[in-house]
C-alpha cells in the first residue's frame, strides 16, 4: 500500500507539473513548452551599442522583452549626435523635424506613430497608442495631441547643428539618398564605402526575454530634407518591423520605400516560418528587392535584421557597411552584415 500510495502521489505530481510547464495560447487552442531562453537583444548599426546595453538592464533582471526594447531605443531618441533619430533629426525640406516609430509585443499588440513634432520618445507614445487605444497608427497632429494629453511635452528638437545642415541643403535643395551615412564602426577602420552627408537611418531593435518571448521596436527621423509628410517603412508594422511570437522577428534599416515595396520585415519572418534561418531568410528579403528593382537596388542600401524563435540571428543587406550589435550573456559585439555587393 504504501508503494502504491507514493506511485499515485509521484505521478499525480508529476503529471501537474508537466501541465504547469505548458501555456495555452491565447485565441489558437494551441499549447506549446514554456521555455526557458537566454536572453539576447540585437539592434541595426554600430550606435546599437549603448541602446543595447540600456535594453539588457530590463532583460538581465528577467523582465519582458517589451519594455527592454522600449528602453534600448530611447537612447538614441535623445542622442542630439545621433542626427538620423529623434533629437537632433535632421529635418525635412521645411525644416520641421518630423519622428516615425512603432513597437510590437509577443501577443500581435503593435502602435505607431508617424510624422510626430516635437515629442522626444515617439517610441513612448506609440506604446500607449498600442496600450490605451482602440487604434495602430497615430499621425501628425493627431498624434501629438494623444502625447500632450498623456503628459508629454514639447521641445524643440532642432538643435543647432542640425538646422545648420538644413540651411546647407537648401543651397542646392537636391534630394539624394546617402548609403551607409550612420556607420562609425567602418569609419573608423577606414574602410572605404559609397555616403555622403548623413541623410537616412533607422535603429531597429528586437529582444527574446527570459520567458521565450519576443517584442521589437523601431524609430527615426526618416530621410533628411524629405518632403513634408513623407513616411518611410520604420512605423509600418509588416515593413519595418514584424514580430511572431512563434517563429521570430524582423527590423529593416534604410531606404524605406523599398522595404515597403516587399513588406520587407513580414516577409522575412514568413520564410524563417519555412524554415529559413535568420541570415538566409534576410538574404532573401534583399534578393526580393532586387527582382523587383535592380536598378534602383544599385543605388540604395537596405539592411534586414532577423531573430528567431531559438535566439538564434542574422542579418543582410544590398550593399557593403551595414552592421548590427549584438548582445547577450555570452557576447557583446558589432558584427558587419553580409551583402550582394
């Protein structure tokens, strides 16, 4: 009897603690393993550095990816150096510095906003967007009437430097697209690369927390002296950034009309869905917009940035010098992303 008695309390125990390691996804009637992941957060360009370190913060402690990505990309919201984002922007061809953002969670929630004035962390309000709204996407005015009601300020976010650049620009007024303008990792090893005056870029972010969830973040100023309302591919949830939580997630960096072009971050996902790893699955988001515009390809830089469901990641751009960081318990480190030319 008492053999008997510790067989039934043994399996009764054990049988609650293999459902107790399961979680029913919400809405699919599926249920899948709880994992446990090492944590790892990875962000487009060599500036991805510091916002990285911001983000392990959140997710060293255990805390959800969502707020880690969050945090990681303010910092260079508010780096008046930084002039491809947030503060210090360069402006639009009307001088007004005008912000892009969305963020995405590991249930499908996502907000954005587009074409925001004056906000330091458009990331911020396209949280509540996502949080305290029946909407995705804010725009213009709109959005910027949702900040000041939830108590955000406006600033001025045309710093000196930057308004300088403008009056430059308007000398001329030419609008041209730059390659790779936001890379101090190459400039440093004198590598040579096509670029001009910084003109274009994005950071992208993603994060896979403790509990095997994922979230993205992604945030500009967009295309320098663009025209007034012009929206690139970093607020647009599918283009710029898209996040499964059952396969992975993506972020796109660069000249954003082409990433829509393919619904560039999507796609990538759908072909990790099929089994492509993270690199090869960018590699052929790249190749996507080659075929459907070698010509204009030749002349632009777009970079994807992927992370699977694994933790597992990598990256793929049309032209040489983009890069992407990386970090995590067992490495932090700037890596070149491979390319087609």
């Amino acid at each position: 009897m008492t053999t008997r008695r510790r067989f039934l309390h043994t399996s009764l125990f054990s049988s609650a603690a293999m459902l107790a390691e399961k979680k029913l996804l919400a809405g699919t009637g599926k249920s899948y393993p709880v994992m446990k992941n090492e944590p790892v957060v990875i962000s487009t360009w060599d500036f991805g550095v510091a916002a990285n370190t911001e983000a392990w913060k959140t997710l060293s402690a255990g805390g959800r990816a969502l707020d880690a990505v969050e945090a990681g990309v303010k910092i260079p919201e508010a780096d008046p150096t930084n002039q491809s984002i947030g503060y210090g922007g360069l402006p639009d061809r009307d001088g007004r510095v005008t912000l892009d953002a969305c963020i995405m969670d590991e249930h499908y929630n996502c907000g954005a906003v587009m074409c925001l004035e004056h906000i330091m962390h458009p990331i911020a309000v396209a949280r509540l967007v996502m949080e305290k709204t029946p909407h995705v996407v804010l725009v213009g005015d709109g959005a910027l009437q949702f900040a000041i009601a939830n108590g955000f300020t406006k600033q001025n976010l045309l710093t000196p430097e930057s308004e300088k650049a403008w009056k430059e620009w308007l000398k001329t007024s030419k609008y041209q697209p730059e390659i790779n303008i936001e890379n101090r990792l190459y400039k440093k090893e004198n590598d040579p690369m096509p670029g001009g005056p910084e003109n274009h870029d994005t950071i992208g972010m993603i994060a896979l927390d403790a509990a095997g969830n994922l979230s993205g973040a992604c945030t500009t100023s967009g295309m320098a002296f663009k025209m007034h309302g012009r929206v690139g591919d970093s607020p647009i949830i599918g283009a710029g950034l898209y996040v499964d939580n059952e396969v992975g997630a993506a972020t796109s960096t660069g000249v954003g009309e082409e990433v829509i072009r393919i619904v560039g971050s999507h796609l990538v996902v759908e072909l990790m869905r099929q089994g492509l790893s993270p690199e090869n699955a960018c590699k052929e988001a790249v190749q996507r917009i080659i075929s459907r515009g070698p010509e204009r390809a030749k002349k632009v830089q777009v970079g994807f940035l992927a992370l699977n469901k694994k933790g597992e990641y990598g990256a793929y751009a049309l032209q040489k010098g983009f890069t992407y960081s990386v970090k995590s318990n067992k490495e932090e480190k700037v890596y070149k992303g491979k390319c087609v030319w």
